[in-house]
C-alpha cells in the first residue's frame, strides 16, 4: 500500500469514527433515532482500519456484525421506507466484509454489485450534497449550523465513505 493510499485510509477510518461520535451523541439527546448511524459509522472506521490483506475471520465477523445490522434495518422498514437506506448501507459492508474474506480484496468482488452499489451511493451522495447545499444559511438563534444540518452533513460524509470503499475495492 502506497503512502498516499495509506494517508486515504487513515482519513477515511477519522472520518467514519467522527461521523459516528456525533451519531452517538444525538442517540443520547433523540433517545435511540441516530443509534444505526453510529452502528454503521463505527463499523464502516473499523473497516477502513488499513491492515494488509485482510480476510479470515475478522472479515467474517464483520460480515456477521452487517448482516445483523441489516435484519435490524428490514425490521425497521415497518415503520417506514426512509429506512431502506440503512438496509443498503448493511447490505453493502456485508458484501464489501464476506468478499474481503473470500479473498478478493482489492480488485474485485463481483463487478455487477459493486458497480450497482457505487451507482446508488454517487446518486446518494450528489443527493445529499444538494440538500445540504439547499438547506445553507445560518441557522435561528444565531448558532451557525443547526443540528439538522449537521445530521446531514453526517450522512452525506457517511456515504462518501462507502462511495470510497467501494471504490477501493
């Protein structure tokens, strides 16, 4: 792994780490809402983590950790379809995690999912990005962001994170 790629990765698990602080934060003021977030942001920062070739059973317990998490967003799903992101979002590390540990690493898994994945998260992404962009301005009470924005500044950081993971792939 090039130095460039390492200091990528290194951002990538900063990133991942940050975004699901501040989801844990908000579980403690929303009572539980943002508690998938902080879930997926955390797991996506372990596998960013940069160490070799990885598989065996650490990508495997990864896997299992994602396909709970994404049972978890199907049972979700009864309280609405705005919950069909997380079940992607699962969906997608378990995937990235069991092909790591089929030993496909770098340069391929499947290149139909992956290629169905990245077109989802650059369309969620760009999404994103223009609400946000949309949404600017200072916000009442003289505070510059409000949390709302900061909430989806978090997913938009999350998606480009998965964006870049599948890239890597």
């Amino acid at each position: 792994m090039s130095p460039a790629d390492l200091a990528a990765a290194w951002l990538l698990v900063v990133l991942c780490a940050v975004s699901g602080a501040y989801c844990l934060r908000q579980v403690r003021r929303s009572g539980g809402a943002a508690a998938g977030e902080a879930v997926m942001a955390f797991g996506m920062a372990l596998m960013a983590v940069p160490l070799g070739q990885r598989g065996g059973w650490q990508a495997l317990a990864l896997g299992a950790v994602f396909c709970a998490a994404a049972l978890h967003a199907v049972w979700l799903l009864r309280g609405g379809v705005h919950h069909a992101h997380h079940l992607v979002g699962s969906l997608a590390m378990a995937y990235m995690a069991l092909t790591a540990a089929a030993g496909y690493g770098h340069g391929g898994g499947p290149s139909l999912v992956t290629g169905l994945l990245l077109l989802y998260f650059a369309g969620y992404v760009l999404l994103g990005g223009a609400r946000l962009v949309a949404a600017g301005g200072p916000a009442p009470g003289g505070y510059p962001v409000a949390s709302a924005e900061l909430s989806r500044a978090c997913r938009l950081a999350m998606g480009m994170g998965m964006l870049a993971m599948l890239l890597m792939m």
